[in-house]
C-alpha cells in the first residue's frame, strides 16, 4: 500500500507523521486490499485556527473512501477521521463478506445433485407440434408484435439457420 501524506499550508512535524502512518498500518486488519491511501492536512483558513484532515482511501474493487474531519487540535482531527474510517471499512468488510456464493458444498451431504434423479421422477410433457411450426421472417415479425408477455422468437431463416427476433426497448427489433 502507498501512502502519501501532506500538509498544505500546515508544517508536519515527524511525530505528526510517524502517527498517521501507524493509524494507516492499523486499517490493514479489515482485509480489503488498500491499494493506497491520501492523507492531506491544511490549515482551515476560515477560523485562522484549527486544522482539516482529509483522508481517500483507494480499495482493490475500485471503491474510494473520502473522509473529512475538523478539529482545534491535528492529532484528534486525524484520530477522528481515522476513527471514521475504520467504521465505514468494517461497514464494507461486512458486506463483502455476508456476499458468499453458495457451493454445492455448502448445501450439505443431504444435498442431491439434479444428475441423481432417477428416470421415473421425471416428467416428460408433450407438446403440440402444429403450435410451433418453423417460423420464416415475416412472420416472426408478425407473431413478436402480437406478443404482450415473450421478448424473443426462435426461428429459421431463408437459409435454414436457426436466429433470435427480440424486441429492443425502442420499440425496433433486433436479429440475432
């Protein structure tokens, strides 16, 4: 993790740093790949006194983290904003890790793959062949306009190719 520290219109001293650095180090124990951190000091010149620690922190998965705390006094603006910011990764840390993609291991040994049924508990339904008679193209034109609840039609072209009419959100039809 890169770590940049500056201080605009604000003289760091060593202490100042060596602080920041290790509150940085203390964020690695959320396990989110910090790629690097920004962490910029200036003195508020509205109050002619205090100080404003910002804080952008760039994650693996392209998420930034922008903190923004003022205080009187530099090292409870920094522990401030750090604080803030251990909350919103631990916020993050949490999601990341409530979304898991379920396994076939994770279902159990009761678990059954579909492969395992047996053949009489499949149901084979027959349909009419006359309802779905190849189509050419004008005609499924024809049947996608009439259509209210299907997006797409399966059907032959002049070459005998098999292509996919569907309807785009324009209104116009697209041709697979």
């Amino acid at each position: 993790m890169s770590k940049n520290i500056v201080g605009r219109h604000f003289e760091l001293s060593d202490s100042i740093r060596e602080h920041i650095s290790e509150s940085i180090d203390a964020l690695d124990k959320y396990n989110l790949n910090i790629i690097s951190s920004n962490t910029i000091i200036s003195a508020n010149n509205k109050n002619k006194e205090g100080v404003s620690v910002e804080l952008v922190l760039n994650l693996k998965d392209k998420n930034t983290i922008v903190i923004t705390q003022s205080n009187k006094d530099v090292y409870t603006a920094t522990d401030m904003a750090f604080e803030r910011a251990k909350k919103a990764l631990r916020r993050h840390a949490d999601k990341v890790k409530d979304h898991k993609v379920m396994s076939f291991k994770d279902l159990g040994e009761e678990a059954e793959a579909v492969l395992d049924l047996e053949p009489e508990e499949v149901e084979i339904v027959p349909m009419d062949l006359e309802l779905h008679k190849p189509l050419d193209f004008e005609e499924a034109i024809e049947a996608l306009k009439a259509e209210k609840k299907r997006q797409f039609i399966v059907f032959n072209d002049h070459d005998g190719l098999m292509r996919v009419m569907y309807k785009r959100a324009d209104g116009k039809f697209g041709l697979y």
